[in-house]
C-alpha cells in the first residue's frame, strides 16, 4: 500500500495576481477610465467641472453603500460568491452608461457601478489579507500585488480608450463607445476572476497559519471597535478626499495645459505601471510598521505628487508627479488592510476592512464635487488640485498618530 501524495501547495503569487483583476474592475476600470472620458463627454453634453465631479460623487456614494453592504452579505453568501457577482455586475453598470446622454440617468450609472465595485474591491481585499494569512513573510507582498492590479485597469483604459475615441470621432456622442469598451474589458476579467475564486473556496476549508516566529501575536478576543482605529481612519478619510480629486481632473487639465492625446496616453498609462510595481516598493513597509505610520509616509508622498500639476505644466515634472502618484495610492489602501491584519485576529478581519473602506468612500463623496466647485471659480483645476494635496496631507498628520493595539 503506497503513502498518499502530500497536496501541492497552492501558487500563491499567480492567486493574488489573478485575484488583483477584482481591484483592475473595480477601480483601475469602473472607476479610473471616466477620468479619460471626461472631457469628451464634458464638451458634448455642455457639463460644468462640478457636475463632472458629481459623476464620481455619485460612483463613490455607491461605492459606500456597497462597502456597509458588505458585512450583511457575507452572512449570507460565501465571500468568494459575492465578489463573482459584484464583478457581473459593475460589468453590466458600465455597458449601460454608453446608451444614456440625460446627466441623472449617468449618474445613477455611476451610483450602481459604484456600489458594485465596493463589493468587489472589498471582499477582494478580505480574500487577499487571507491569502496573506497563509504565508505570513510574504503577505504584505501578497496584498500589494492585490491592490496593485487596478494599475493593470488603468493602463488598458489609458491605451485603449483614446484610439477608440478617435475612430468614433465622427459618430454622435462617440464616448459611448469608450464605455462600451471598457465594459467589455470588465467581461474579460470577471471570466479570469473564477480560477482564484474556486481555489480559495476550496482553501476556506483548510485554517491558515497563524503565527510565524518573530511575529506579534494578536490577541484571539479581540473585536474592531471604531475608536481603536480613529486616527487611522481620519487619516484614511483625509486620503479619500484628496486623491480622488487628481483622479479625476488630473487628465482634464493636462489637456487645458494644451498635452497632446499621445502624451495623455504615455502619462496614464505609466501611472498605471507604476501601480502595478507599487505591491514591491512598499511591501516591507507594510510588514514592519503595526502602526499608522505606513498610511502616514504615503499619504504625505501623494500630496507631492498631487501639488505639481498645480504648480507646473513642465512635461518631465508632470511625468514625475504621475509616476510617483501611480507608486504610491494603492499601497495607501494595502495599509490600512494591513493595519487591520497585524491588530486584529481573522475573525475581525471583515469589519475592520469594511470599516475602512466606508471612511474610503465617504471621503471620496466629498473629494470629486468640492475639486469640480473650487475648478468652476477663479484659478480653475489648478486651485481644485491644491485642495486635493492639502487633504492628503491633514489625512497624513492625523495616521501619524494612529498607534498599534498592545
């Protein structure tokens, strides 16, 4: 009678990348390439900046509802389950903004593709601190490369809307055509999307490791309670105010700056690529500090980044601030996941990541509108992207004060 195999460990890496297409849906495309279509839809349908921040008001609105739907669902549906949907989903949202012109039927497009991608991106990020969980040294690693694939989101829309708004130039209301796209995009990567779904289903049945020599340990009894984690979460609502606002005007004023649509494409989409390299950068940032200090240096970068166009339309400088713009912002998201991991056991986990992601959104409520009205007034893009910097860097001061759970 011949032993029984050992089971194959599973390939961790190529289950993060795979799971990091729920981040490129849900915010690399769902949320990201309305910054390339906005200001072709801007000019065609006569919008103010304020209304066109509205739009994205309106996305992160339901991306809210989507998050503090998210603890309720998981009661009643496997997380795996849920994040298949909310990808089916955000699909269907985005092929149906293309055939609406009316700014309420868009921006109730908007609110419902919103409230998708939060389900995705958030139950995504609990399926990730997961994975992470079974191989403790590499899980800052493990959730950076997660987050990091809503660079792969934006560096597709940045190379695939502006030729196929050239080639519908001549239609009416060609944009359309760039949502159609992009909810074709969204199909392809929900199919992909099914592999890691099924092999963590499986994985949910066997416990993952729990401790490594030399790790902090985290207390077993431990709940989420919200002013544990106050200055964390101010911090991370400072974020959400501010980089939202370079989101989604970033490439509206490169154009007023007189940027050609070629130089347009290479900024976003290195802005992309750099998101994607962003999991490396910061991973061990993110394994050393149980504190807010990780959400604090980041948050701090941004504002750097998020200052420049305000200050210069000199191309190599601009270049630079995307750059390090795309390094940076989704390792902010990474360490606020982190954070929850080192301070809570992993039956908290979901409350405090949803936690999180509801202070994500209700600052990114606030971050497009304000940007768009400040935009609308004298100093234009400019002035709204100075408020953009000064958020991120009250949100930075106020991590800074977060400190570790004992």
């Amino acid at each position: 009678m011949t032993d029984r195999a050992p089971t194959a460990e599973p390939p961790y890496l190529r289950l993060a990348l795979a799971l990091s297409l729920g981040a490129a849906v849900s915010l690399g495309i769902t949320r990201f390439a309305y910054g390339l279509l906005l200001p072709p839809m801007r000019q065609d349908l006569g919008w103010s900046y304020t209304l066109a921040g509205a739009m994205n008001t309106a996305n992160a609105a339901g991306y809210l509802i989507g998050a503090m739907a998210m603890s309720w669902l998981l009661g009643r549906m496997a997380a795996t389950r849920l994040f298949l949907t909310g990808a089916v989903l955000a699909t269907l949202f985005m092929a149906a903004s293309g055939f609406f012109t009316d700014a309420g039927a868009l921006m109730l497009q908007r609110l419902l593709a919103g409230l998708a991608s939060g389900l995705v991106f958030s139950t995504g990020g609990l399926l990730a601190a997961r994975l992470g969980a079974r191989q403790p040294r590499r899980s800052g690693l493990l959730l950076g490369l997660y987050y990091g694939g809503t660079g792969i989101g934006i560096t597709l829309s940045a190379l695939l809307i502006p030729p196929v708004l050239a080639a519908a130039g001549g239609r009416s209301h060609g944009w359309s055509w760039g949502w159609w796209v992009m909810a074709g995009l969204c199909a392809v990567a929900t199919a992909l999307m099914v592999w890691p779904a099924r092999v963590l289903a499986r994985l949910e049945a066997t416990p993952p490791v729990s401790a490594v020599a030399g790790a902090a340990p985290v207390a077993a009894g431990r709940v989420f309670r919200w002013r544990d984690f106050s200055f964390g979460l101010l911090g991370y609502l400072g974020f959400g105010m501010g980089y939202i606002g370079y989101m989604t005007f970033v490439i509206a004023l490169l154009r007023e700056q007189g940027a050609s649509a070629g130089a347009v494409t290479g900024f976003y989409a290195l802005l992309g690529l750099a998101v994607v390299a962003s999991s490396r950068i910061w991973a061990g940032l993110l394994d050393r500090h149980r504190d807010g200090q990780a959400l604090a240096r980041l948050n701090a970068l941004l504002g750097v980044a998020a200052i420049v166009p305000a200050l210069t339309s000199a191309g190599p400088l601009l270049l630079a601030s995307g750059l390090l713009f795309g390094a940076v912002f989704l390792s902010v998201v990474a360490s606020t996941t982190a954070l929850v991991r080192h301070n809570l056991p992993p039956s908290q986990w979901a409350a405090g990541i949803s936690a999180f992601t509801v202070t994500f959104a209700a600052g990114q409520i606030v971050g497009p509108t304000v940007v768009g009205f400040i935009a609308d007034g004298p100093g234009g893009l400019a002035r709204g992207l100075v408020f953009s910097a000064g958020a991120l860097w009250l949100g930075a001061g106020l991590a800074l004060r977060q400190r570790a759970l004992d």
